[in-house]
C-alpha cells in the first residue's frame, strides 16, 4: 500500500477491498509496518513529545523518544524513535514464553518526508506472529493498533489512518534469502552473547549494571552504538535494553530507500518511514541458574524489518549485519569495538 498521501492509489485499493476484502485484508494487515496518522500539523519533535504524552496519560510506560540517523544534509528530513510498553501487554506476551521478551517493546516511528510528517509502527500483527506465535495473538494486535491510531490521531491532530507497509509474508516463519542468508523458527535466530552465574532478579540486576554503565559512555566503534532504553521487568527476572547508532541507522535506511513501494522511490530520504525498526533489543533474563545475554542474530533482525529492501540490496551489504554484532558482543564483554 502507498504512503503517498495522494488519493487516486488509495481509491483504487478501497475498490480493490470491497471486490476482494477477506483476501486484500489478509495480505495488508500482516506487512511489517502500519502508518496509523498523516497530514499531522506539528514538527516531528513536537509530534514525538505529544504521543508520549498522550501514551503516559492512557497507562503506557515511555522508554524512549530517539532521534534516528539521518541525511540531514541530503533530505533535511529527520525522525524521531518513541519506545513504549504497555504493562498488560508485556504480561499476556511473556506468559508465551522467554522469546516473548523481544515482542514487548512498541516502537512508534514519527518521521517527515515530501508530503509531510506521518506517525507509523511496527505492526504487532507481523512481528508478535514471527516472535511469539504463528497465530493466536490477531485480536489483541489489532486492538493495539486501533489503540495507538486513536492516541496518535488525538494528540497530534492528524488525519487517523490505517495503512500497511514493509514486507508482506504469507507466515510469521521467515525464510532464508537466496537459500543461504539467516532464516528458520525465531527461536534458533536468538543467540546467547555471554552468561553468567545467578539467575535470580538481583543477578539479573548486577548483570545488566554493568553492561548499561558500558552503553552510556561516548560511543567509540563504527556503527556508534549506546544505550537508548532500559525495561526492567523485575518479577520476570528479565531486563531489555536498546540499543541503537546513528551511523547503523543512517546507513540501514538509505540502503532500504523506498522499500516496496515505488510511489516513493523519488522521495530524498524515503527509508524513514522504517524508523521504528530500531533499537535493537539485548535481553537479559536468568535461566537455569544463569543469567543470559541475548540478541537476535543481526542479520535476520534486519530480515525482520528490512526484507522488502530486495534481495540485491542484501546482497550488496551482508557484511553489515555481522559487523554491528561484533560491535555489540563487544559492548557487551567489555571490549574496545
């Protein structure tokens, strides 16, 4: 579906769902991303701070408001990051599981492109069904996006819209490019970057100090990687940090552009309606007398949330992925990056 806020494509689709509507819903409602308001009258900071206003009003907890990387210089569009979670949410997903950890942040992506400034998220349909469960979760995601629509729409003014964009799967289960590159059940992609002994929430606690005191310092390696979030979730034992980098952002969503979606391969920095695809997540939970530090494999994150970029452009860059996880086990060990 386009982002372009012309309406002829998106009279088009609404025949398109009026011939076909089980079909056309099926295959939109599951894209990686869903752009909930446009035509919003503030700047993308000024939109950023209302939603998380607005947010903490209705119960959620605010993590985050981040300013991704951008070619600023190029476009002199930029975005902003909010990270939030909303606590009944957190506990119905962590019941399915440990995995469940990295599903629990909502990342709401407020960004400005040719066309104005737009509010988007990663769609809780897409990502819980490849995190969590291949199905069962449609109902509570959808009521998520219809939450975070009206929150959105309220309190920046803008005009409420549901709109799919990103990669379109026909499962949760992601596959592996050209036969070779990252793919599988998630639970084989999340790997172990260090352990150590204890499991009970005050090692978890004594584990991820550490590694937090780390992230906050000026960041020294390629992809500029620091600490944007912390989530402790202490009857769970477990904490999630994001962790993010203006260079690993910049560079991910020039080489992403306009994704799928031609309508916007003229815009000068299109790759920010992907904004919400960072931070990245590290996860420490104890776990059988351990405490675990864990990352999903970098290249099937990217997958996750980059895929309609094309085969070629994964090609062309699949070093990248490898370097920001070094990067980031280096963190994590205490090593220089």
């Amino acid at each position: 579906m386009r982002l372009s806020v012309s309406r002829a494509p998106y009279a088009l689709l609404t025949t398109a769902l009026c011939l076909f509507p089980a079909r056309a819903s099926a295959q939109q409602e599951q894209r990686v991303y869903v752009l909930v308001a446009d035509s919003i009258p503030m700047s993308v900071p000024a939109a950023s701070a209302a939603v998380a206003g607005a947010l903490s009003r209705q119960g959620w907890t605010v993590l985050a408001d981040h300013a991704v990387g951008s070619d600023q210089a190029r476009c002199g569009y930029g975005a902003h990051v909010l990270v939030a979670q909303q606590p009944a949410h957190a506990i119905a997903l962590l019941a399915l599981g440990a995995q469940a950890a990295f599903a629990v942040p909502v990342r709401i992506g407020v960004f400005e492109d040719e066309h104005g400034v737009h509010v988007g998220m990663v769609n809780p349909l897409s990502v819980e069904r490849t995190i969590v469960a291949e199905s069962g979760l449609e109902a509570t995601g959808r009521s998520m996006v219809e939450e975070v629509s009206g929150i959105v729409a309220t309190a920046t003014r803008g005009h409420r819209i549901n709109r799919f964009y990103g990669q379109s799967r026909n499962r949760g289960l992601i596959g592996k490019t050209m036969g070779v590159m990252a793919g599988g059940p998630f639970t084989k992609q999340v790997e172990t970057l260090t352990t150590a002994a204890g499991s009970t929430p005050a090692d978890v606690r004594r584990v991820t100090d550490e590694i937090w005191q780390r992230l906050q310092q000026p960041p020294r390696g390629k992809w500029q990687l620091r600490g944007v979030y912390r989530l402790d979730l202490a009857e769970k034992a477990i904490v999630i940090l994001g962790v993010s980098g203006v260079t690993m952002e910049s560079k991910a969503f020039d080489i992403v552009g306009a994704g799928g979606d031609d309508a916007r391969s003229g815009f000068k920095c299109p790759g920010l309606a992907y904004a919400a695809a960072f931070p990245v997540e590290v996860v420490i939970r104890g776990d059988g007398g351990q405490v675990k530090v864990e990352a999903i494999n970098a290249m099937y994150r990217m997958k996750m949330y980059f895929e309609d970029a094309g085969q070629m452009k994964f090609a062309r860059n699949m070093l990248m992925p490898g370097s920001i996880a070094d990067e980031l086990k280096a963190i994590v060990l205490g090593r220089t990056p």
